[in-house]
C-alpha cells in the first residue's frame, strides 16, 4: 500500500511542473503567442532555482528565482515577436538554444564536470507516504485561477479575443501588444516556477539539459487540452503518467527494455495530439504577428 | 558587403558572449582559432565537424522553405545513423563500395521515415510540425538507445557501441593523420543540387510558393500537402544522410552521443545561411569551425563546449532581430 501511494506521489511530483506551465502556456496561447523557448526558459529556471538554492540554502528563494529568469526570459522575447513580428518558432528556437549553452556553460565552470553530485536544500514535503508539497497545491489553485481569468473575466475575453482576433480586441479599445505581453509574462512566471521545481524540488540538483524536451510536452498538453486550463492539466497529468511508470518498471525489473518506457511520455504527448485531431483547431492567430495602428 | 557584415556580426556575437561569461576574449579567440584553423590538423578538424552540419542544413533549407519548421533533425539524423548500423548487422556478407552505398541508402530512407511520419500526422491530422518533429527526437534518442545495448552491441563488448564497420566500406581518408573523408565532397555536390532544384525547376518553385503563401498555392491548384509531405522527407533523408556520414566517414559505429547535437545546430547554420544552399555551405564552415576550437578551448580556456549553443542561440536571435527590424523599416518607408 505505502508503495503504491509512493508511486502516487511520485507521479504527482512529476505531474506538478507540467501542470503549472501549462496553465500559463494556455493563457499565453489564448492571446496568440505560442512559446516554443518554452523548453529554454524552464531549462534557465532550473539553472537559477539551483544556483540560488544553493546560495542561500533556502529552496523557496530559489523558486523565486526561477520565476523571474522565466519571465527575464520570455519577456526577452516579446519585443522581438511582438513589435517586430519575427517568426516565433524562429525566436523560440534561438531562445533554446542559448538557453541550452548558457546553462550548461555556467554551470560547468561554477561546478565542475562533477556538478551532477551537488545536492540543494529542497522544499518540506507532508502527507508520509505520498509526501505531497506546497508548490503541488499551488498548482491546483493556478489551475482554478487561471481558468476564472480566462473564462469569467473581461480581461479573459479580451485575451482570447487577441488570440482568435485580434482586430476585434483592438475595436474594443484594448492593446493587442499589452495583451499579448500579459500572456508571455503570465507564461514566464508558471514556467519559470515549473523549471525551478525540476530542480529544486524534484531532483534536488542540476543537470545539463534536464528539462529533456519537458516545455515541448507541455505546449502538446495544452494543444491536447483544447486551450482550457483544465483540459490542460489533464493531458499533462496523463503524461505525468507515463514519466511514473519509468520507475514503475526500474522498481520491478519487469522484461521490457527500459528504452520503451523512457520514450513512452513523448508517444503519449504525441499520440495526444493525434487524438485531439482537426476539429477547432486552437486560437485562430494563433503565432501570427499583429501589427497594431498608432 | 553583406556578407562582411554577416561575417563581422558572427564574430561580435562570438566575442560577446565570451565577455558575458567572463573569458578573457582576446586569449579565448585565440584558442579557438588554433583549435579551428591553426593547423593542417585544426583545418582537417572543421571540416569534419562542419560536414553533417552542412548536409544537415541542407536539409533544414528545403523543409524551412517549404513552410515545414523541422526542428527533428536531431532525430531524424539519429535514425539515420541507426539504419546504417543495422544494414551493416544484416549485410555483413556486402563489402566495399556497394556496402557503402546500401548503409548511406538506408540512413536516407530510415530519415525520410522518420520525418514521414510528422509530414503525415501534419497533413493527415493537423498536428504542428515543430512539436511532433522535436518529440520524435527524443523517442529516437531511445531507439539508439536501446539498440547499442540491445540487439547491435558487439557480443562480448562490455561498452554499449555497434561493431565498426570494415575499412573497406568507410570512406577514403583524405589525410592518413586525419580522419579528413572523402565524404566532405557530398556537401557542396548536394548544395548545388539543392539550389538548382529550389530555384530553377518548376516543382522547387512550388515548394517554395507553399511555404511562403499555401493559400495562394492551393488557389494556383498546386497539391500542398503533397509538396509539404515532399519538403519534410526529403528534409528527414538529408538528416538521415547527415548520420551516415558521420557513420561511414568518422566513427564506423553508433553509440549513445552519436551526435553532439547536429540536428539542433543545422537549424541555425540554415537559418544563418538565410535558408539558401550556399549560404548553408558558408555557416556550416562557421559553426565546424566553431565546434573545432571549442574543443581547444575548453582544453585550455575552461569554457564547456556547450558553449558554442550559446553563441548559436545569440547570432539566431540577434540575425532574425535585425532582418525584421530592416524590413519593417523598409516598410515604413514605402508606406
């Protein structure tokens, strides 16, 4: 039974970072930017939320940390894709890969090749077993806010008005710009809080690359999940699964090569969005830039 | 006089992101110049390096411009590679040449699969492109994997790596002291097939109507998906090729780390060679030899090679900065 639950809580650690960042990838995407840096900007949260626990020995400062690299970060980006209209995917991808070397880079020369045995203070989990934590609850309630914001607010419609269309969100006097920047900066925070936890409290250290593609499978989730919070957070607690059972079958040395299982989140994150199909296919200006009148 | 800018632009990106981890910038260009192009040896060494990256970028060339962003080179080069292997395991009878040319056939066909797939799941299922393609890289990742643990680990070899490959089936050493190949021919050969293709055949001036307008292609009854599902394979099977050049050329095995991320950086060599085949020729040079001195560097410097991702990531984002700020200004001025 403990071993079950433990298996429960693991899954649900794994589950937290994907959740957190998908909801602010939702209301990113809602306003029609789609944050392929993503990947990069949890990967120099991880780094900050490391270094800075490390620093300080206090593993909530580090959190703290990582949310403002990740909005430095993707903040970074939004003259770029907002007032210049530069290609995204482009940007994102220039993004990750500077992410990529600037991370791994510092963290080489500040640790050494042996950097992977650094061990951080790490945040106080309850509940035994299941050792829950603080940041876990915190992503229930993003997912509730967020899904209040975008669907029962103005600001909410105004949101999701730049991203299906932006000429009507204009007309009704806001700034498509502002806009946008809210969800890239809201987008910031959650990753940012996401990246930091990989490290600070998931892992308890660093590594170079170890975000392994997770922003990539949080922008699936929040495709699968249709655009809604809760949707969201539902297709990344399925992958969230899939990462468990990697140690479902380490712990009972089942036949299967562990390959398989490694692979298993990015098939499911695809065959996700196999699965969500044509249908309503997201935000209609989605990744288009919008040139706003003075 | 554009390419002196370019030029000079790469070499200040290089210089500041050395300042802004705090490397000595005149020492660290220093070693990497030795490291890139002080020697026969340090010559030899860029091209070797910059090879799969100019196949690679090649490759990136043809799907950016039909409107596929490929971020799967990594996977698709991966792939690659693993067939060749595998060919080699199920053909160990083949020798010479004609084993050559079956392993870097199979490398193709095996990324022109593996990209297949995206191009289908796109065309078929609307799924993005940019998402599937990068989580398939981390699935192949896997497969290499577990194949050199697996089924193609040389039998009594405690080191999980694939057997080599007989002399006789690698490429010619240019340099009996280098391992400079016969391979490096295959780049410029295919730039110009590539740019002949894109810019003087009707079915290269339909994949690039696709990519910049599909709207405008479709009213020109021009098949869209067909032509992207066509950009994206052959995409995936010059990654492919990249892989079996690194293959056939310097390692002769496969083995986890095969690539030091190839496919992710001929994303920037094409991007940096404004998605044009020469272009791609002239910055994969560049970032070989970028690649080249790093190693020195971090031999002498103590910057981490993961460094050169960096200067990648900068001369991306600064280059598409400064392309959109001259058009809008081009822009504004017209208007």
């Amino acid at each position: 039974m403990s071993e079950l639950l433990g298996i429960v809580g693991a899954m649900l650690s794994l589950g937290t970072p994907l959740v957190i960042a998908a909801t602010g990838e939702t209301v990113s995407e809602r306003a029609g930017v789609l944050n392929i840096g993503l990947e990069g900007a949890m990967l120099a949260a991880a780094y900050s939320g490391f270094y800075t626990s490390w620093q300080t020995g206090n593993p909530y400062l580090g959190l703290l940390a990582g949310c403002l690299v990740g909005v430095l970060v993707l903040g970074a980006t939004a003259p770029l894709v907002l007032h210049l209209g530069a290609d995204q995917v482009v940007v994102g991808t220039g993004v990750n890969l500077l992410c990529l070397g600037v991370t791994g880079t510092l963290f080489v020369m500040t640790f050494g090749r042996a950097g992977q045995l650094v061990q951080v203070p790490t945040v106080a989990s309850f509940g035994g077993d299941m050792s829950v934590n603080a940041v876990m609850l915190v992503a229930v309630v993003l997912v509730f806010v967020s899904w209040r914001l975008l669907f029962r607010t103005d600001w909410g419609r105004a949101i999701r008005a730049a991203g299906e269309m932006p000429d009507a969100a204009r007309a009704a006097g806001w700034s498509v710009y502002r806009l946008r920047l809210q969800g890239i900066l809201i987008s910031g925070v959650t990753c940012g809080l996401a990246g930091a936890y990989l490290s600070v409290a998931q892992t308890n250290s660093f590594a170079e690359n170890m975000t392994a593609g997770r922003g990539f499978v949080v922008i699936a989730a929040v495709t699968f999940g249709r655009w809604t919070p809760f949707g969201a957070a539902g297709a990344a607690l399925l992958i969230a699964f899939a990462y468990g059972l990697q140690f479902l079958i380490k712990a009972y040395s089942l036949p299967l090569p562990y390959q398989l299982f490694d692979a298993l989140p990015y098939l499911i994150a695809l065959g996700v969005l196999v699965g969500s199909g044509r249908g309503k296919a997201g935000p209609a200006a989605l990744a288009i830039p919008y040139k706003e009148q003075r | 006089m554009r390419h002196v800018a370019v030029l000079l632009g790469l070499l200040l990106t290089l210089a500041l992101t050395l300042l802004a981890f705090g490397l000595p910038v005149l020492e660290s260009l220093g070693h990497l110049w030795e490291g890139a192009l002080g020697d026969k040896f340090a010559i030899h060494r860029t091209l070797v390096k910059a090879c799969p990256l100019m196949i690679a970028g090649l490759g990136m060339v043809v799907a950016w411009r039909g409107g596929m962003f490929n971020i799967g080179g990594e996977g698709q080069l991966l792939v690659g590679a693993s067939a060749g292997a595998i060919t080699y395991q199920l053909l160990h009878r083949v020798e010479g040449p004609g084993l050559t040319a079956l392993v870097l056939a199979a490398c193709c066909a095996a990324g022109a699969a593996w990209a297949g797939i995206a191009a289908l799941l796109y065309t078929k299922r609307g799924v993005n492109v940019v998402i599937s393609t990068i989580l398939l890289n981390f699935v192949a990742i896997q497969v290499v994997s577990y194949l050199v643990r697996g089924p193609l680990q040389t039998p009594g070899e405690a080191i999980p790596q694939t057997t080599p490959l007989p002399e006789s089936a690698m490429f010619l050493r240019l340099d009996p002291q280098s391992s400079l190949h016969t391979g490096l021919f295959l780049a410029p050969v295919l730039a110009v097939l590539i740019h002949v293709w894109l810019k003087l055949t009707a079915s290269g001036f339909q994949l690039r109507l696709v990519g910049q307008n599909p709207s405008a292609a479709r009213a020109a009854r021009i098949p869209v998906a067909r032509t992207q599902v066509l950009a994206l394979t052959v995409s995936g099977a010059l990654c492919g090729l990249a892989g079996g050049v690194e293959y056939v050329g310097v390692s002769g095995y496969l083995f986890d780390g095969f690539s030091p991320g190839w496919g992710y950086l001929s994303i920037a060599v094409a991007l940096l060679g404004s998605l044009e085949a020469w272009g791609v020729l002239l910055s994969g040079l560049y970032f070989g030899a970028l690649l080249a001195g790093s190693r020195n560097l971090e031999a002498f410097g103590g910057a981490p090679s993961a460094f050169v991702y960096a200067v990648q990531g900068v001369a991306v984002i600064a280059f598409v900065a400064l392309q959109q700020w001259s058009r809008r200004r081009v822009e504004r001025a017209a208007s």
